[in-house]
C-alpha cells in the first residue's frame, strides 16, 4: 500500500458551479431531509461513529457533533486495523484528506459548508482517476501512475464536500479476478471481511469490503457484468447500477466508445441505502464529455408508491438454478411486497439464456483484442492470471448479426418490462464462495442473474436481505431492478427490503 499526497494540478471545487450542484440536488431534497431527522435518533443510541451511514455522519457534522478531522483520523485507525487482514485499500493520501478535514471543520465553525457530503471520507475504486493520487486500474503498467484530474464521480463527491481516503483494490482493468474476486499483480488479493477465507467478490472488491468493515462511509464502483452489486452481495453492503445513461464513466480505466459501450456503467456502493440515494443526486448526470450520458432527473425515492407498484419476480433463469436458501430469500423478500398489496406475478424476462449466449459471443468477437488494446495502451508487459486475452475472431457479418440479435432480444424484453415496475430476483446463483487457492474458470459460461441488466441497460440495485447457512453465515444479497430511468423505484424498493431485514451487520474484523 503506498501513500501519494499529491496536490491537484485544479481546484476541484471550480470544477462545478453552485448552480449546477443545486440542480443536481434537488430532487432528492425530501429524502435527504427525512434521513437527517433519523440522524439524531440514531447517533443518541449508538456511540460507535465509523458505523453511521455517510448520511447520519453529514448530519452530525453539520450540527457540530462532530469534526470531520476526527472522523478522518477514525477512518485511517479503521483501515491500519482491518487492511492487513482484507486488503483492500491499496493507496491512501492521509496528508491531503487531514488537510480536507481541517479546512472543512474551518468552515463548519463559519457556518458554511462544501455540500451535502461536507466533512464526509470516503474511498475510490482504483480504476478511477484520482488527481495527484496513484491510479493503477490493478496494472502493471500503470503502477506508478499518478493523473491530474480526477474523474467525474471523483470530482462530484468531492465538490460536494466528500474527503478522499485512498483507493480501493479492483482486478486488472476490473476484469481480470477470476474466481478469487479481486485480484491483480500489482496490489494482490483482497479477502471479504465476515471471513478471510472468502472472496470479496469483484470487480468493486475492494469497494464492497473496506465499506462493510467501516472504514470507508461510501465507494463508487463500476459494473460491466455485476461488478458493484456482486461485491455489494457477498460483502453485505448496498450497491446500485444506475440506469445506462445515468452516472458519467469519464476517468475510468475501462471508458465507454465502440462496440462495449453499453455494458458499462458507475455507481455507488455504502452500508445504507439512504446513502445511496444522496450520492445517486450528486453522481447523476451528464459532464458533456460521455456522449452517452442523459440529461434525466433522479427521482425522489421517498415519494415513491409502493403499495402501488406491479412486481415480478423469479427464483431461477432456467439456466443456473440458485441454492434453496437463496431462492427461499427471493420469495421472502416478495412477500415484503405482497404484504403491502403490490399487484406480485412469478414471471421473468423472455429470452435470457439466449441473451446471455449472445453476448458471451459479442464479448470475444475480436478475439479479445480490445483487452490486449488496453495492456499495449497501459505499458504493460504481463498481465495478470485472470485476465481472458484469448476468443474467437468472427467475420464482420457475424458480428453484425450478433449485434442484431442482442438488439432483438433487448426489444423484446422491454415490451415486457411495461407490464411491470419492479423485478425481484436472485442476485447470484451461489452463496459467497472460498478464494480459490488457482486460478481456476468454472465450466461453461452460465447465465449471471446480475450481466443480465448490464446488457439490457437497467437500473438494479442489491443489498443485504439475509444470511448464509450453507456457509458460515456468509451475507446473502436480493437484486432489484426497475424500468429504465426508474432508479427511484428501485432504491425505495430497497429501502423497503432494508426495514424488514435489517440490511447492513457490523463484521466481525
């Protein structure tokens, strides 16, 4: 782990007018009023700081409880105890957040304040660029490489007031775990931190496992095939894979452009999911350089009708039938809903073996030259065991077909989205596993329960809803997804799901 405290080549709060971040903010106004009411109940209750929701910590800082110094402090005492055991922050910056921290509890004394993260530390997954701190994406190449502007996700959170701690472990190029989760050449293995001897899923796993021990309040990962909600679920946490369109991808590692565009996306992982609609209001929208991005306003999870809400839901794909537990969760979690008197259909998205199979095949049609692309790109000589550079060259008319077809199925699939407002499913097929002592493929390629949406583009969000038998009293996560542009939906359905279950346990490290 290595400490870079390089000033920014920018100030980062000129990054982004007064005026925009209030427009940005707006609409999640009432639910950021009702989360800073629970604040007081809670911190009456609780003397344990580190373990507050990055929400109830703004509050109490803004009311002067607390100094964003000390809470920075807590934070690096947090990871000096866990992170030999997890590692997962692999970069920090102690100098400039203590600096950040007394600059803020400066103007807190003032009455003024940064943003509604004000005085709030946080950590980044290290594929994202973070001026004047190491970026290494997990390779080689790039590991003594230090950028001077920081990504937009970067820049938004700390306009808003967020201190950086440090970076996040994240497999090479986030694609590169294999089974062990979060691996790279650079910085090793990250564990999960209920047990050691489990992985902490990937590619976010470093994002998922230092926010689950407290000492991070909130991450921000990125997710081309389940690579937040997969950390989210086995580190027992809450992460959210907004809308295609939703949160810029500007400084990642693995952008956005050609023939992949549209299975990647950004979001934000945290204990609570009252986090995850604060930093959903700071994260939204366009930068006017990803020319994907819309400019669609993040609705109010907290005006959301649920008892209104039409949902299906499914225990298996037919593809990967999951473990009886995690079925039995899924149907726990529905009956959540029915209880409200939500209209509940067992049903499931036509096609999804055969949108799986197309894409497995899209993914590799250059033979995976992108990824090699990406090593020439970084410098990097040796790639990490879990990185797939083989695939299979296909003719530009099959690729087109392929592209044809995955478009057909994506239609077809939101013709029947219409008839609903929310999915509830499976967020894996397994509940979390070992690290693998190799690196080892599973056979075939099964359908995952969270690609599934990355190809489709939809919002879906997991978060803790219960507990492993089957292994150790591991966390088992529920996935939920909503229409396009409908978030709002989904994070109150998961806020639903988290007064029932509890959401979020402290972890035993």
């Amino acid at each position: 782990m290595s400490d870079h405290s390089g000033a920014d080549s920018t100030n980062i709060y000129d990054l982004f007018t007064r005026r925009r971040f209030i427009g940005t903010t707006a609409a999640a106004g009432a639910t950021l009023a009702t989360a800073r009411f629970s604040a007081n109940a809670y911190a009456a209750s609780s003397d344990d700081v580190l373990s507050l929701s990055a929400t109830q910590l703004a509050k109490l800082i803004h009311d002067k409880q607390v100094k964003a110094v000390d809470v920075v402090k807590l934070c690096y005492e947090r990871i000096d105890k866990v992170n030999p055991k997890i590692n997962a922050v692999v970069a920090m910056c102690k100098e400039r957040a203590l600096a950040e921290a007394a600059e803020a509890d400066d103007w807190t004394a003032r009455g003024k304040s940064k943003g509604p993260l004000h005085g709030v530390p946080f950590t980044i997954k290290d594929s994202f660029d973070t001026a004047g701190v190491v970026s290494t994406g997990g390779t080689l190449g790039r590991k003594d490489y230090v950028p001077g502007k920081d990504a937009t996700v970067v820049a938004r959170v700390r306009a808003a007031g967020a201190i950086l701690l440090g970076k996040t472990n994240t497999p090479e190029f986030t694609l590169g775990g294999g089974a062990r989760g979060t691996y790279n050449l650079v910085y090793g293995q990250t564990y999960n931190p209920y047990n050691t001897l489990y992985s902490p899923a990937g590619s976010s796993g470093g994002a998922g496992a230092i926010v689950a021990a407290c000492g991070s309040y909130f991450d921000i990962g990125s997710d081309y095939g389940g690579s937040i909600r997969s950390p989210a679920n086995v580190n027992g946490i809450a992460g959210l894979k907004p809308t295609l369109g939703r949160v810029p991808r500007t400084g990642h590692i693995v952008g956005y452009g050609g023939a992949f565009d549209s299975f990647q996306e950004t979001g934000p992982l945290a204990r609570r999911v009252e986090d995850i609609a604060l930093l959903m209001s700071i994260l939204n929208g366009p930068d006017m350089w990803d020319a994907i991005m819309v400019p669609v306003p993040f609705g109010d999870p907290s005006a959301v009708d649920l008892k209104s809400l039409r949902v299906a839901y499914y225990t298996s794909n037919d593809v990967t039938a999951p473990t009886s537990e995690i079925q039995s969760l899924v149907k726990d979690c529905v009956g959540y809903f029915s209880k409200l008197g939500c209209k509940v259909t067992a049903d499931k998205p036509p096609k999804m073996k055969e949108l799986n199979d197309v894409r497995q095949k899209f993914e590799s049609a250059d033979d995976r030259d992108h990824i090699r692309r990406l090593l020439k790109k970084h410098g990097t000589m040796q790639a990490s065991p879990g990185l797939r550079v083989d695939g299979e060259t296909l003719s530009s008319a099959d690729f087109t077909r392929l592209c044809e077809e995955m478009d057909a199925i994506k239609s077809e699939q939101l013709t029947w989205l219409e008839n609903y407002d929310l999915i509830i499913c499976p967020a894996n097929a397994q509940p979390p596993q070992k690290v693998p002592p190799e690196f080892v493929r599973p056979p075939g390629a099964p359908a995952s329960y969270t690609s599934q949406y990355n190809t489709t583009g939809w919002p879906a969000g997991v978060l803790r809803a219960g507990t492993s038998k089957a292994e150790s009293g591991m966390p088992l996560g529920i996935q939920i997804v909503g229409q396009p542009w409908r978030d709002d939906i989904v994070v109150a359905a998961m806020t639903h799901v988290e007064k029932q279950t509890g959401g979020w346990q402290k972890t035993p490290i």
